[in-house]
C-alpha cells in the first residue's frame, strides 16, 4: 500500500498541458503572457506586464528565499494590432497553450485574478486569468495589494499547486485556546490581528457594527467581515493576503495554521504552503543563491501573431489501403478542410509514402470556392513504403510557399506505419519553429511520433480501425486554431456512430442552442454502400430535409453533407436514418457548427487526461472543462468514452461534486479517475455533454485573490468599496439546453501485465467529510469512494475520533474507533450520512472533537486518511451592550467595472459616539416638534370655530 501510495504522488503531479516554461537556476523562461485577441489596441497593457512582473521578480526572489526569479518572459500580441519593428514572429506559442492570459470577463464585475485549478495538491494550474480592467486599474492596489503580489499568488496556484488559505464559503471556525473557545476567521497565519465587523451601506454611505453570533451555526453571522489591521508584525501569508504590507513569506510549518478550514489544508493535508514549494520539483533541482537581489533582470519578447498557415501531411503507403482507412481518412480530412478550418487560414496538402508529393500548394480560405478545390487534391489510393520525415520536410517547403520562416506555421500529420529512420529528422524538425499535430492510426502506427507533437507543442490524436467510434472524424475536428478567438472556431455539437442492420433505422436529437448556429453542419456518413441511406431530419419548427436535399461528392460517395443557411434554429433537431443496403452497415452522424453572435460566447468543452503517458498501476484522472466564456457552466451530463485497440470502450460518467478524482465542487470541472487497462499501448478520450435547461446554470471561478473589505489603520476602519456581484438571475438568463462533443487526444499506458490485473486500487481519499452537533450526538456525512478509488462500491469504513487535532492527524490508527457495524458503504457518488453518541467524552461549552475515515475495499486495500473535521460544542456569549458602544460612519464609493474612481473617497469616521443615542435623540426631537405642532393646530382651530363660517380654512 506504501508502495502505491508513493506511485500515486509521483505520476499525479503531470506538466501544465502545452506550457514552454524552463527553469534554469532559478530563473524561470519561456513564460507566455497572451493578450486575447478580441481586446482592442492598447499598449499600457504590455507597459504594465512589464512592470507587473519585474517588480514580481524581486518579491518572489525574497519570498522564496532567494530561490527563484522572472527570468524571460514572452507576451503574444494579438494580429489585428498595428504592427511595429520590435514585434517578432511566434513561433510554437499559442494563446491556447499560454501560462497568463488578459481578457474581459464574460459578464461584468468579473476583475478577481484567478488561476484555473484541475488538480491536487502539488499538481500544476492551467493558466492565470488577468483582466484588462485589471492591469489597467490602480484602485484595485488596495483591494487586491500591489499586482506584483497578486502575481506571485496565482504563480503559486499556477507553478506549485498549492491552494488560498482563506474560505469565502467557511470564513470562520471554532477554535480553543487556553481553555476558551472563540471564533476565528479562516486565515494564515492565525496570528494575523483584527476586527470582526458587518458593514452596512446605503449609497455612497456605509455604517459598520460588531458582528453576532448566528444561533444556527455559533459562528459568526451571515455578512460578518473580518477587516485586518494594515500594520501587521507578520509575515505570513502570501497565500492568504498577500495585500497586506508586512506579508513577505509563505505560511511554512512553524506559521501554518493547520485548524484553519481552507482549501489548503484540505487539498494537502494540512502542510503549509511552503512545505509544498519546498517538495516540488522546482525546489528539488534548484538551490539557493547567494545574492540580495535577482542576478538578471526580466527580459521581455514581444511576438505577434499571424495568419494560420497548415499543411496537411497523410501517409498513403499501402498499409493505408487495409482497413478501409484511405476512405476513411478522405471523409476526415473533407470535414477538416469543408467545416473545421477557419477562413482566412492557408492550407496545403502534401501526401507521403516512400517519397512525398505536394498534392496543393498553400492556398487562403477566402471563399467555399477554394475548400472545393482543396477537397480535390485529397488521396484516393494508397501504396508504397513509409518516409515520415520526407512528408514533414515536403510540408515545410509548401509552409514556404507563403512565409520566409516556418514559425508559428502547423503540421497535421497523419501516419499508419512505422519508419525506423524518422528519429534522424526529430531535432532539426524542433528547431523549425513549426507546430507538428500528430494522428496515428490504427495499431501499428510508430510509437515514437508523438515525439514530434511533444517538441513542438502540437496536439496528438488516435485513431482505431473500429469505425463505428468516428476516431479519425474526430481527430480533424480536434485541431482548431489556438488563437483564442472563440467565435471563430468550430464547435462539434454531436459525433455518433453505430452498426445498423438492414432497413433498420439509426435515429437522435441534436440540441442547437442560442450561443452556436452559423455556419452549421449536418453529415451522415457510412461504409459500405455508394448510394446514401435514406435520411430525414426535422427542424425545431417542423421544416423537413430529406436525402434529396444532401450533397454527395463525385470524389466521395460515402458521406451527404448538408449545410444549413443563415443561423440554424434553436432547439431539438431530429433525425431519422435507414440503412436501406443489402448489409449492415455502420452509420454516422456528424454535426458542427460556430458561434450565432460575437457579442455572446458560445458553450465550450475541454477534455484531456492529466497525463500524455501513464506507467501501470498508476491511476489516471479524465478532465471535461465545460464553460461558457470565462464562466464554469454546472449542473451538466458529462459522459466519457475511452477507446483502445483491443477490447471495448469503456464509458464513465464524470462528476463535479467535489469528491473521488474532483477537486472543487462546482466549477465546471467534470473528474473521474480511470484505472480499466486493458493492455499496452495508445488509448483515446472522447467527451459527450448534455445541459438541459432545468438543470444547468453558470458559476464563479474559484482559487481567486482574496477581495479585502477593508483594513483597520491608526484604530480607524477604512472600507474598501463592497465586491460587486453578479445576480444569479443575470447568470441563470445565458444558459439553455446544449449538447457537445470534444476529444481529449491520445495517452499511452505502459507497463500494463499480460497476465491479467489484480485489484490495486484502493477506495479514494474522502474528502468532503462534515460533522456537527445534534442535541447529544455527532451527525457525520460524506461522499462515498468507490472499490477502485471513484468506481464501485467500497466494502467497509474505519471511523475514528479524537478531542486532539494532531494525534488524529499523525496516528490515525491510535485514536478511538467509532463502531460502524450497521454502517454497510454505499455505491461510489451517494451521499453517505452517520449519526453516534460519542463516548467517553464530557460534552460542555468548549468541546471540539475531531473526525476522520477511511475506506477499505474488498481486497483489504485502505484509502488515505479523509480530511479532518471538527464538531464543535460552543455557546456564543450573550451579546449585551457595553456603556459606550463606537460605530464607524464610512463613506465611500462602489467601483463597477469601467467606472472606478481613481482613488477612493477619504472615510469619514465619528468615534466614541453610540448610535443608539443618537437614534433615541433624534426620535425624541421628532416627538417633540410633532408635539408642539399638535397644540399650535389645536389653538388655531379653537380660534377658527369662534369666527364665522365663511372664514373657515
């Protein structure tokens, strides 16, 4: 068990997915800052990246001991700003693959920093999200802190895997001390000094007061903010609040403040942030430097994008005929060039077997015209040897049909066969500075080509010869721009096929939502017969559209294209298809299409695993990042399909709900871990995902910079202005019902035995563990693991409990069982629930007693410890007012997004007066005066009544 967790810790920790980052002693290179390239021209961003990361530099220098700096750094310019001299040419860097990325938020009051987070503790980020706003904006400096501080926080997140230390959803916990129990805010260190206030704002206008206890939870109430001194004596934590002037250093083991119920301690078993650094990778293979400051100074390249220029690289050696892969591979590439490449991209077409042919010479996509002729110069027959590095080469003379150099310039490159002599081509082919996408297909492709895609940033893809998986389909559709200009890309709304028998039918629905509908495709392929099936699809309004109204090409007779005018209808379309051949034939159905509208960004997938290769009995963890902009989309039904040469596919449903492979509950993340091996060799991922209206909906990022609601200086409360919010009605009015298809590419698994597998996974670590108080008993609930890890049905649990924190932590075996005979797991994903009276311990005001479990399976195999929670008895003290009670009277500003104020407005603070004397004076001052208005009218009217009538008022 020792042996696997060890396995576990060391393969989990993958590369981030395309990032060029080099650390060299000490320095780190090649970091990609990419502007999106839907931001107008304005070049006070690139100024203030630069001084962003500089200074950066020094304070991560400082704070990591004088370890690592910010050596060279790369920032992408998008291709519709002006070109100027300094701008050089990118080369495999891509928005897609950048380590920061500036952009607008999709919806307003979007500016937090934040790192995208996939993994676990000690496993890399994606990227970093700035917002112009952001960059742009000084007055975020005393919500957020300098932007330098804010950097080396997500760098953090980004290079270290390590998670914020404060908890907008638990911002505080019970803690003893000495005896008492207090409430105490979630932070790091603890001894980070200040005061816990509700703010309360009308306007311009704020009131602050004490917070009270919420009689519920005995924590502190809803609104409850707890506000910092800004002169602190601590230096810790950047990963808790990095604004604050004193903090220089990550929380290490002697400040960590493990009790805290944050991210951190849950991920990482309580280590301190810096414990984390320290085992890192990073930390491993470099040492300290014996110098003040950084030795070199952050150097910056400037590389601006260009047209996308690709060419097509297709094997058509004679294994190529076998399998019906050359029709195949024609029905793929038609679809590529016809519906997935952008307009305004260059193609070529190069095919290659023991020599290589330009079939086209580079072409711009400027018209339907030219993708007709493009589909023209495709192979149609196969024979001959395999000279892989002759069709790359011949690749890269089309490339220069149009540009001097082959930077930023792509290669697909498509292969059935092995060629022993390709290694001879492989470092010159990095140099190029050529992107190379590789698809292998079928079971003999060479195992070295994805050294290619791997140098060179390129994706990778697999195909098998099942067709009835749409695999090489799949693979074209895959390779779309990296430019980050969403609403230019394809969107695949469904890829299905299946073996239907004779005059049977095949039928679905494609849902076709608001946010996708030009440009948009229906296909139906098959295999056998030269005459199409007959094909009815229905319109959300009823419209018809028969075989007849299909297009079938002279150059193939096995796929009918139709492509819809203007924008498709939103909603269900359904289709209806008969295999009207003399045999079964295997049927599909292909649907893509692009966004309706450049003002709303469509809903995207992005599917991979957390890792390229995987070496037996290490488990691996499949990853579905659906999202609409920046916006994690929930409530979605992700189903994974993983595909292997041998064998059937295997298909798992991943979850967002913070357990088994899923680190954050709700942030659109779908995880499942995978461990169905079934041999060596290349596997593929395929994702399905469905959103129905009733059920989906958007949510907020999470692992953001901590908003801070104000600080405390000189004894008086400054308020920064409140965190603007979306509404969840604003939120809820985007979404509908959609479907989606992605792939993930390929991995490779090794090491697998041929004799049969036993069981070496154990249940995955719990780690949504709750308790709480119910009258005299603890209510326990959880997640339940699996057998293996998230799969299945564990066999039974180990319980334990302890009044002490650590020796729960450090000698879980130690500690007091908690008997759980009637409790019998449930299958992996349910919601387990345990309720027990604890024993021999004395419950009064004060008692805090800690839980945690563990799952053993049915081979015996146990998980990790869960994580360790708290059940705390404690009776807030009766709130009573004091004889002089100071309010703070704040006065300041609420920023929105494009109208901050520059500074924000100076506080206006009355201390020592009580607020409920002033209510009581001036409802005094009202009755009187409302007094004396009564008798002055009594008068008047007493004087009325003795004149006449006619002078009455």
């Amino acid at each position: 068990m020792r042996v696997f967790k060890s396995l576990v810790l060391l393969f989990l920790v993958p590369a981030v997915r395309g990032s060029m980052v080099q650390l060299k002693n000490g320095g780190y290179e090649d970091i990609v800052i990419a502007i999106n390239p839907e931001l107008p021209e304005d070049h006070n961003i690139i100024r203030n990246i630069q001084a962003m990361v500089k200074e950066a530099s020094t304070y991560l220098f400082n704070a990591t001991k004088q370890r690592f700096f910010f050596k060279a750094v790369k920032i992408l310019i998008p291709l519709h700003w002006l070109p100027k001299p300094e701008y050089l040419s990118v080369k495999t860097e891509s928005y897609d693959k950048a380590d920061v990325i500036v952009a607008n938020p999709y919806l307003k009051h979007g500016d937090d920093p934040y790192t995208l987070q996939y993994g676990g503790c000690g496993e890399k980020g994606r990227y970093i999200h700035f917002t112009p706003n952001f960059l742009l904006n000084d007055t975020f400096h005393n919500i957020y802190g300098s932007r330098a501080k804010v950097f080396v926080h997500e760098w953090a997140h980004l290079r270290w895997g390590v998670f914020d230390e404060y908890n907008n959803d638990a911002p505080f916990y019970v803690s003893v001390n000495s005896g008492n129990a207090n409430v105490e805010a979630t932070r790091c260190s603890a001894d980070v000094t200040g005061k816990y206030i509700v703010p309360s704002c009308m306007g311009n206008s704020c009131m602050t007061r004490e917070c009270k206890y919420d009689q519920q939870t005995k924590l502190y109430e809803a609104g409850c903010k707890f506000v910092p001194e800004k002169t602190q004596n601590v230096p810790a934590s950047i990963m808790y609040m990095q604004s604050l002037p004193s903090v220089v250093e990550f929380c290490d083991q002697s400040t960590h403040n493990e009790k805290a119920t944050n991210m951190q301690n849950k991920m990482c078993n309580y280590k301190s942030t810096w414990e984390v650094i320290m085992n890192s990778p990073d930390f491993t293979n470099t040492s300290s430097i014996n110098s003040t400051s950084p030795p070199f100074e952050t150097t910056f390249s400037l590389l601006q994008t260009k047209d996308r220029a690709v060419c097509l690289v297709l094997d058509v050696s004679g294994s190529m005929d076998g399998y019906n892969r050359i029709n195949r591979l024609y029905q793929a590439a038609e679809i590529f060039l016809l519906q997935i490449i952008e307009m305004g991209s260059w193609v070529g077409i190069v095919t290659f077997q023991s020599t290589a042919q330009i079939t086209c010479n580079l072409r711009q996509i400027v018209s339907e015209n030219v993708r007709q002729d493009l589909i023209k110069c495709l192979p149609t027959s196969a024979g001959g040897g395999t000279k892989i590095c002759e069709g790359v080469y011949k690749g890269f003379e089309v490339i220069k049909q149009k540009y001097s150099n082959l930077d930023g310039s792509e290669i697909v490159l498509l292969t059935d066969g092995e060629d022993r002599t390709m290694s001879n081509c492989l470092t010159d082919v990095k140099n190029k500075g050529s992107i190379i996408h590789t698809i292998t297909l079928g079971p003999s492709a060479a195992p070295e080509l994805e050294q290619f895609s791997d140098m060179t940033g390129g994706l990778k893809f697999h195909a098998t010869d099942k067709v009835d998986s749409n695999g090489l389909i799949d693979a074209f559709s895959g390779i779309s721009s990296g430019s980050g200009n969403i609403s230019e890309q394809p969107i695949q709304l469904e890829s299905t096929a299946q073996s239907v028998a004779v005059k049977q039918w095949m039928n679905g629905t494609v849902t076709v939502d608001s946010t996708v509908g030009k440009d948009t495709f229906f296909v139906v392929t098959w295999d056998r017969s030269t005459s199409p099936p007959d094909i009815l699809l229905k319109d959300p309004k009823g419209k018809e559209y028969r075989t007849s109204n299909f297009t079938v090409s002279n150059l193939n007779l096995q796929t009918a294209r139709l492509n819809i005018a203007g924008t498709a209808e939103v909603g269900n379309w359904l289709y209806w298809i008969q295999n009207n051949h003399t045999e079964s034939q295997v049927i599909s159905m292909i649907v893509t299409s692009r966004a309706a509208s450049l003002a709303v960004p469509p809903v995207t997938v992005k599917a991979h695993m957390n890792k390229d290769t995987n070496n037996f009995p290490n488990p691996m963890v499949i990853y579905a990042e659906v999202s609409q902009g920046f916006l994690p989309v929930l409530g979605a039904t992700v189903m994974a399909t993983i595909e292997q040469e041998t064998g059937s596919a295997v298909e798992l449903k991943l979850l967002d709900d913070g357990s088994g492979a899923d680190i954050t509950k709700n942030d659109g993340i779908y995880s499942k871990y995978f461990t169905s091996f079934k041999g060596n060799g290349r596997y593929n991922l395929k994702v399905h995902i469905q959103g129905r209206n009733q059920t989906v909906r958007l949510g907020r990022r999470q692992s953001r910079a901590l908003y801070v609601p104000g600080y405390i200086e000189n004894g008086e409360i400054k308020m920064n202005a409140p965190r603007p919010e979306v509404s969840d009605d604003e939120i809820q009015a985007k979404l509908g019902s959609f479907n989606r298809v992605a792939t993930g590419g390929s991995f490779v698994v090794k090491n697998v035995p041929s004799g049969g597998i036993t069981d070496v996974f154990p249940p995955c670590k719990i780690t949504d563990l709750e308790a709480q108080f119910e009258e005299d008993k603890i209510h326990l609930s959880w997640t339940a693991p699996g057998n293996d890890l998230d799969v299945g049905q564990a066999d039974r649990y180990i319980i334990k409990v302890s009044e002490s924190f650590l020796d729960l932590r450090n000698t879980f075996e130690n500690a007091t069982s908690v008997n759980t005979s009637s409790l019998v797991p449930k299958p992996a994903g349910t919601k387990e629930s345990f309720q027990f009276k604890p024993e021999n311990v004395t419950i009064e005001n004060g008692t805090i007693i800690y839980f945690a479990v563990r799952a053993i399976d049915n081979a015996s195999l146990t998980s990790e410890v869960s994580n360790i929670v708290q059940a705390a008895l404690f009776v807030p003290p009766k709130e009573s007012l004091p004889d002089t009670l100071p309010t703070e009277v704040i006065t300041n500003s609420v920023p929105t997004q494009g109208s901050l104020p520059d500074t924000l407005p100076t506080d206006v603070i009355n201390d020592g007066v009580n607020v409920s004397i002033i209510v009581l004076i001036v409802t005094g001052s009202v009755i009187a005066v409302l007094i004396a208005v009564s008798i002055t009218v009594c008068i008047l009217h007493k004087k009325n009544r003795k004149v006449g009538p006619e002078l009455r008022m």
